[in-house]
C-alpha cells in the first residue's frame, strides 16, 4: 500500500516545508507539498486563487491535493497550514504518521513576516496568525501521531528528533 513515510502539520511559520524538505533528504525520499500542488492545479498562486475564486474554492482544491497526496506519495508530505480544518482531511489522516510542528506566536510572527503574500494574514497578520493558532491548535494536537516543539531550534535538531521517532 502507498502511504507517505511522514505528514507534517501546522500553522503558518511552523517550517512545514524547511522541515519536510530537510526529513526528505535525509530519509532519501521525495517531499510533496499540498500548497504547491494547489498552485499547479490552479495554475496560479494561493493568493491569486483566494483573491480570483474565493476561499472556498481553494479549500476545495486542498481537500483534492490532499486526497492524491496521501493515496499516491510515498515520501515526506506537508500540508497546507489550513488542511486540517477539512473533516474529510482530517479521516483520511487516521492510521498516518502525522507530526504536527509547534511553534509559538512570535516565532511564526518572525518567519512568516508581517509583509506575507498569505492570504489568511493580510490585514493585521499578528492578530490573524493568533486567531489561527487558537483556532487550529485542538485540531493539530488531536490528529498528531508525534509533536515535535520547533521554537528555537535549528531544522537538523527538529529532523533528528523526528528520525528517533518514526516507526
């Protein structure tokens, strides 16, 4: 059966793709990530699909991206930061290897920027990453397999601690 080695979650800022990018050459493997795959169905950038077609449609684009992802990669995948919200995403995730990626507000602040292309974080984006963080939190924390805490640390500490911990 086809099924990615690893899953990475979390909010915006959390390293999703740095991480899942680090994890995949050193597992030897591929790394797929849902927004990217968005892009391409879209043929534009999130923003531009947001903007063009409205945030329901791009969900409906995720839900899709996700759906082929999790049947047909077997490498290292990153979700968007919203994926989760999905209940049909958050199912299909049950019986994966899903590693939620911790961050705290500031750290996010810091690596996402307050000047972001982000769609969700355009108007205040330290008041709309928080009610993110709020709102997501339960959701990251419920469909995790392994959390791993990444403020503060270097992307080979956050790998190493991951590569102890898969099955």
């Amino acid at each position: 059966m086809v099924r990615p080695k690893a899953v990475l979650i979390g909010p915006p800022g959390s390293g999703k793709t740095t991480i899942g990018t680090a994890l995949a050459e050193r597992l030897g493997l591929p790394l797929r990530d849902t927004d990217a795959d968005t892009e391409a169905a879209a043929g534009k950038p999130i923003g531009e699909i947001f903007i063009d077609d409205g945030e329901e449609r791009f969900r409906e684009l995720e839900r899709a991206a996700v759906r082929a992802a999790l049947a047909e990669h077997e490498g290292v995948l990153a979700l968007g930061g919203g994926a989760v919200l999905a209940p049909e995403t958050q199912e299909l995730l049950a019986g994966h290897t899903v590693i939620y990626l911790r961050v705290g507000l500031a750290e996010a602040v810091k690596r996402v920027g307050l000047a972001s292309a982000r769609p969700l974080l355009v108007l205040n984006p330290r008041s709309q990453l928080r009610k993110l963080l709020e709102e997501r939190l339960p959701i990251y924390e419920r469909l995790a397999t392994l959390r791993v805490d990444t403020d503060g640390r270097t992307p080979e500490e956050i790998v190493e601690e991951i590569l102890k911990e898969l099955p």
